[in-house]
C-alpha cells in the first residue's frame, strides 16, 4: 500500500519519517503519492582511463576507483553529464524511515525525458534506513545534459510492510550505506559471498 500525501504528512508529523535538508522546507515537496527529492552538489565519477576492471574478488581495485567532483553551494553551476557516461550522484537530504516503510526511488518523467536514468538497479530503500541516497545517473541520451545542485531530481514512494521488520536495516549484520552522506560506491566486495571465497583462496 502506496502512502497518500495526508498519510506522508501523518507520519512525519510521528516521526517515522525523518528528513533533514539545509533550509528544512522539505514539505512543499510532498505530493499526492510521492514526496520529491533534490540533488545534491557532489558527484563520484569512475576512473575508466587509469582502472581496467572492477572485481568484487579484489577489493584493492576499489580503492581510488572513483574521482570526488564538489559543486559550488549556490547552485548555479551545473554538472554536465556525457552522453552514454555514468555517475553517482546524492540526494539532497538525508532520509530515516521507521522500521515497518520501504521506499521506492523513481525518477521523474521530466528528467526521463532528457535521457537521465537516476538509478539503475538500486531503486529501493529499506526499513530502517538512515541516510542520503546515492543515485546512479546514466544518460542514455545522444546530447550532454546540465543537472544543477538543489533541483528535483527523483522521488520517494513510501509503502506500508505487513508488520515491522525483525531485522531492519540499521540493525542487519551487513547494512554497508547505513548512515551515508557522500555519494557511495560499490562496496559489493564486502558481501559475505566474495568474503568466504576470498577466505577458500587463501586456504
């Protein structure tokens, strides 16, 4: 069940949902289903020229992998992104949700029809998590296009589970974003498959 905007207002007025930005004006965002968020002003961008491949086998080729890109806080210079390049991004604000919503990322139709993907696979926010959300923007578009820090760039349904969970995310073992601020890079490496098989390796 998709919360309504009365019921997106209920439960932040309950605290269930937290959100924190710099002027704190994150309501005007919310709408009937969704609640809107804005882009932030920091990007990760892969470094292609100098990393021949990204293996969850070897965690030392994730170090350096990425290039931290700092936007200036007024807004006005936008981050242009190439076609067919990919990026991370970060949300604006940081996000809780209690321990019985999940929250889906959808991008905005608008923005769709630009060419930009804002994530590819990781469109869905667990209960019980604290944080920015990273966002994994692709244009798929033949022509660069400017995304400016501060404008809205995706948004978050939120959907009622059938009871709290046992294990949310801030208190599952493996919960690798708890807490993120900065835009996230992979850390595939750490799931505990590729451990025990890095651990029968060096047996």
């Amino acid at each position: 069940m998709i919360l309504s905007d009365r019921d997106i207002h209920a439960r932040i007025q309950k605290g269930d949902i937290q959100v924190t930005c710099p002027e704190n004006d994150f309501l005007k965002n919310v709408h009937a289903s969704s609640m809107d968020m804005r882009l932030g002003r920091f990007f990760k961008i892969y470094n292609h020229n100098t990393f021949a491949i990204l293996d969850p086998m070897k965690p030392e080729c994730f170090d350096d992998a990425t290039r931290l890109v700092e936007l200036s806080e007024d807004g006005r210079t936008p981050f242009i992104v190439q076609p067919g390049e990919f990026v991370l991004g970060v949300t604006l604000e940081k996000i809780k949700i209690a321990d019985d919503l999940v929250a889906r990322v959808e991008g905005r139709s608008s923005l769709g029809r630009l060419g930009i993907i804002i994530h590819s696979t990781a469109g869905f926010v667990d209960a019980g998590f604290e944080g920015t959300i990273t966002l994994e923007i692709t244009n798929i578009n033949r022509m660069p296009v400017a995304l400016y820090p501060g404008m809205r760039v995706c948004q978050l349904a939120f959907e009622l589970m059938s009871s709290p969970a046992d294990v949310p995310y801030h208190k599952k073992a493996h919960s690798k974003y708890q807490g993120q601020v900065m835009p996230e890079e992979s850390r595939i490496h750490s799931d505990p498959e590729f451990v025990r098989l890095r651990q029968t390796q060096a047996l």
